[in-house]
C-alpha cells in the first residue's frame, strides 16, 4: 500500500526562495576583493538569483550545461550557486589553487561552457580561454568600472550588466531531485582530478543534517561565516545549510589571514565559523599579539585535516569555544562524522571532553561507515582493531563524473583511502591515510597521532611525519616541522614531549626543521613531496 503524501521533489530553488519568504531581512554579509563590506539580503539575493537564471537562459546555457566559476567567497559567488543549480544547469567550483595544467584539464574535462570569474584570476582565465575551446563565454564577476582589461580576453561581459538588463521574475524548472546541481573535482594528489557530481536531493538532504543540534548546530539565530572556500566541496555546505536554517551569513572572500577573520567575527557578531586547523591557528596568534577576544563565538567547525587536542583546549580555555571536529571528503558532501559529546560523556571533566572532540566521532543519520581488513573481512568495532574505511549513504557519491562505472562495491560501499578504528559505541577514530600508515618491523605507526603530539609543543606551529625507508626496519617515521616565530628549533625538547604521548618505538627517528611545509590546493600536506625529498633520509646520514 501506497501512503498518501505529498511527493514535491528537493530542489535548491525551493532553498532560495523559502528564504527570501521566511527570512526576507536576514543580512549577508560579504567582504569584497578591494577589503570593503557589501550588505545584502535573503530576499535581494533570491531577486539577483532570478535575474541571473535569466541571464544565463538569454546567453544559450541549457539544462545539464556545467557552468564554471573561479571566485572567493563572496556574495556574487552565492548568487551562482543558487542561479546556475536553480535553473536546470551545474554548477562546477574550480579551485584556482590547482596548478595550471590540472585547472585546464576540469575545464576541459567539464567541458563548461561559460566561466564566472572574479577579476584577480584574469590572467589565469586568459590561459584557460586559450587553452580549454569548450568555454564560449566568459563573465567577469565585478561593476563595470572594475573590468579587467581585455588584453588576451577579448569579449568579457560584465556580471553588473548582465543582471540589470533582466527581469526579476523567473519560473524555476522543476525536475527530478536526482538531477545533477554542482560539480566538485578532488585535489587530484595522484593522477588527474576527478569530478564528484552532487544532486539537488544529496544538497538538500546534507544541508538538513548540517544544521541538527549535534552536527553544526545552526539556527536562525546564529551569525555563521564560512572561511573553508566555496570552491572547495561547496563550502563544507554552510550555504545551503545558513539559508536552509535563515542564520545570518558572512563570506569573509579570499582574506582569511587570523587579523582578518577576527575582524569579520568581532564586527558582524559570528557564532559559527568553519575551517581547516591551519586557519584557526593564525586566528590564534592574531588574538594573543593583539590581546583581543572573541566575545560571540561560541563554535567553530574544523576539518580538513586532524585537528590537535592542543587547538580544542586553547580555544576552550582563552575564548570559551567550543571546536567542532569532523571528518569527510570531497564524495560524502563533505559531511560523515562528527565528534559530538554524548550523553553519557557529558560528565567528564575538560580536558577528557577535548580529547573526545579531537576524534573523528559518530556517522551522522544519513551515512553509515564500516572498516574491513585486507581480504575485505568485516573488522570488531572494538576500538583497537583498524582497517580501510568504508562509507555509503545519502549524500555519497555513487562513482565519478564521465568515468566509466562506479567506484563502490555490490553492497554500496565506497573505499575512502583512510584507515580506521571504530569502538562499540560507533565512534570512528582515523588513524591514517592508507598511503600515509608507517610500516616499521612489522607495526603499525600513526602518522596523524604524531602530528598531533608534536603540535601540541609549545614551539611547534606545524608538523608532518612521513615514513622514510630505513636498512633495518623497513620504515621509520621523520618529523617536518615549523617552528612558531621568535622561538628556536630544540629537537631534544619536542622528543622528550613526544616521550610522554607516545609509545617509544613510535618516537620518530630524526626531526627536521623547515620555514614552511608544501600544502595542496585544499590545504593538507602534500606528504607525497616531502616523502620524495627525504626518500634517502635514514639510508645516507652518517649515525
């Protein structure tokens, strides 16, 4: 027997347009490339929205068309996401951190048919025009006065004039919620890029788990800054999730330096920001060189790489913040654990609760993880045992865009390339990437506990430990790190604190000193490069 309800498909215009009738005046605050501030609403971005799906209806994009855009966090960015997905066409986020040749391969590999670009990336975009023949029309994300010049890029139409010359009224298309909406590439670490296609139904359904009590938590009430880029895995989803809950929004565009995310925090009255750990220790020493505070922060979202118990006690301790880790990828929206105290946790004192929320915690409803070992036998979910982790769920990609197949197995699961351990309460901890587990006569070491470890030493802002062949124990683990300014490199002091977090065979090996660790486009360590200039590392030095 069939029920008796109502089947209106998830769409991202219902989004919009539910925001601009429920939350008309709620401010989006957005920070523009020159450093000045532009004020909007829900209702004039629905309005700017509307008229740019006309726009792009009047340039020829048709329905399944993958329309680019290279562009910071700002409020013409938000109004993309909403227009190209809206009306029937994809929106596919590059990120302009890639090098070259990979940004020429997604065009390409796209095939987008106009790019939205904002005027810093013109030289970029004059490469792309030259290179990539599927891109018919380019569009330049400013005011007329602010065009770039045309000097290799003839024919640039200008975002401001596009919109003024439409109407505001537009009839969203409906279609079927499985209709694709946005286009993400990974960072393509090994091999070419591959594109993760998201559907209006995985957007809604993540952007609905976001917002729960134990995920980000986000209200109507809240003030919530996305500083994890809107290229990247669509901004963590904050916004589709800000608007879905009718919280205040502020984009804080490509300046996310720690003086400049204070300011945005303290000025608009955040109470929810997002980003990689890296971002939040700059935020870090910013307050303390400046003696500032943050006195309407109370969460902040971290993920993207481990993040150290060292950054959850700090920003409880000085600020009252509370840090909100979780973990996921480019294929699950980017949602799929977070580490949420529970009820039963909720009695411990500080510094246990810190620990509890540096895991990569529970799956939320939605999504269901298992680990497997090496003939793919389902592993105890005891805490101690550990093995590649497996996902499948709502808002879990089902294979890549143009590639033959899909990538998961006759059960639905999907290889991430993690190792893990999940206890008997469901809590996942990763305690490594696949390529990244040191191998060393015979056991097991994690590279992330390590990190984490040296990270917490009061001289050390940033930490990489890779394996190096070694002559006796197949690998041993070297440690990269950065030392914070105005302090001096004391190799004999970070092993003496890492004596105390670790067992002692798991103590690396030998400690190297950098003024900066290689990152990727999407800001985690590029271990591949550091693994490549240390290869000979153990096998050469004199002992």
């Amino acid at each position: 027997m069939q029920g008796l309800m109502q089947d209106r498909q998830l769409s991202i215009s219902s989004l919009i347009e539910h925001a601009a009738r429920v939350n008309a005046a709620t401010p989006i605050v957005s920070r523009q490339i020159d450093g000045s501030i532009h004020r909007t609403t829900y209702a004039e971005t629905a309005q700017r929205a509307r008229q740019l799906a006309n726009a792009l209806r009047r340039i020829g994009v048709t329905a399944g068309d993958r329309i680019g855009t290279l562009a910071w966090n700002t409020h013409r960015h938000l109004e993309l996401y909403y227009a190209i997905s809206g009306s029937g066409a994809v929106c596919h986020t590059i990120n302009p951190r890639l090098f070259i040749d990979q940004i020429q391969y997604i065009v390409d590999h796209a095939e987008d048919t106009v790019l939205f670009f904002d005027p810093t990336f013109t030289d970029l975009v004059v490469d792309i025009a030259r290179n990539c023949g599927s891109v018919r029309t380019f569009v330049a994300l400013c005011r007329r006065e602010e065009m770039p010049d045309d000097a290799g890029l003839a024919g640039v139409l200008c975002y401001e004039e596009l919109l003024a010359a439409e109407d505001d009224v537009f009839e969203w298309p409906e279609f079927p919620e499985e209709t694709a909406a946005a286009l993400c590439y990974t960072s393509g670490t090994t091999g070419h890029p591959k594109g993760v296609l998201y559907t209006h139904r995985s957007t809604i359904l993540h952007a609905y788990a976001s917002v729960m009590p134990d995920a980000f938590g986000i209200s109507a009430r809240d003030c919530v800054m996305p500083a994890s880029s809107m290229y990247h895995a669509n901004a963590w989803g904050l916004p589709y999730a800000a608007m879905l809950a009718g919280a205040k929004l502020v984009l804080p565009c490509n300046q996310l330096g720690g003086a400049d995310i204070t300011e945005l925090v303290v000025a608009e009255a955040v109470t929810i920001s997002c980003g990689v750990p890296t971002i939040w220790l700059g935020v870090l020493q910013s307050l303390e060189a400046e003696g500032r505070t943050l006195p309407t922060l109370r969460t902040l979202v971290v993920s993207g790489s481990a993040c150290p118990v060292s950054l959850i006690t700090r920003f409880r301790e000085r600020h009252d913040v509370t840090i909100v880790h979780f973990w996921g990828m480019t294929e699950l929206s980017p949602l799929g654990t977070i580490a949420r105290v529970s009820h039963g946790e909720a009695t411990l004192d500080a510094q246990a609760l810190d620990e509890i929320r540096s895991r990569q915690g529970r799956p939320l409803y939605g999504v269901e993880i298992e680990i497997v070992g090496d003939g793919g036998e389902t592993l105890a979910h005891d805490g101690t045992s550990f093995g590649d982790l497996m996902v499948r769920g709502w808002w879990v990609a089902d294979g890549y865009f143009r590639q033959e197949g899909s990538f998961v197995d006759d059960k639905g699961w999907f290889k991430t390339g993690d190792v893990a351990t999940i206890d008997a309460d469901g809590v996942m901890r990763i305690t490594d990437r696949s390529k990244d587990v040191i191998k060393s006569g015979g056991e097991w070491i994690s590279s992330i506990d390590l990190e984490n470890a040296a990270v917490g030493h009061p001289d050390v802002a940033e930490a990489a430990v890779i394996g190096i062949p070694h002559p006796k124990w197949d690998e041993r683990p070297l440690l990269v790190a950065v030392i914070r300014p105005g302090t001096t490199p004391d190799a004999a002091s970070i092993r003496d604190y890492l004596s105390a977090h670790v067992a002692k065979w798991q103590l690396p090996d030998d400690i190297v000193f950098v003024d900066e660790i290689p990152h990727t486009a999407t800001g985690k360590i590029l271990k591949t490069e550091l693994r490549e200039a240390y290869a000979r590392h153990f096998l050469t030095r004199e002992r």
